[in-house]
C-alpha cells in the first residue's frame, strides 16, 4: 500500500553523501526489472508483491546491495564466531 503522508525522495543525494570509497554499492541500475516482468513473476507465484515493493524494484535502486570494503572490515573466517 503507497501510504498518503509517506513522500516519495531521492536517494541518490544521501547515497552521494554517505557512500564513500570505503563501501561497495551494487544496485539495477539501467537492468532493473520492467513492470512487465514483475507481473508475469507475480502471476507465476499467484499473487500480487506489495506496491511499494515493485515501485523499489522497477527503480534504478532495486535490488540495492551496499557493504563496506572487507579490507576495512573484514568478514569472520569460517568458525570464528
């Protein structure tokens, strides 16, 4: 459901801002999925994804992935925590 006092922004500024060379940041970009293809995968699960989901989904930030760089935090190894 798209809330009425829920606005809409612009992410890329905060992205622009606090996103550094430190931080890796994975995203659709230009591959975003249509709304095309969005319902032919609602259709194939039998039922509609949430409207604010697909509004996500279909944008430019889908699927927005962002982690910082391992050399400055590095990941467990297997069995250490």
């Amino acid at each position: 459901m798209n809330w009425p006092w829920r606005k809409r922004f612009d992410a890329k500024p905060i992205l622009d801002r606090y996103i550094d060379r430190d931080f890796d940041l994975f995203a659709c970009g230009a591959d975003a999925p249509s709304l095309v293809t969005i319902r032919q995968f609602e259709s194939t699960i039998g039922f509609r994804l949430p409207r604010d989901f697909v509004d996500f989904s279909v944008s430019p930030l889908g699927g927005i992935y962002i982690a910082v760089k391992e050399a400055l935090w590095p990941r467990p190894k297997e069995y250490e925590v």
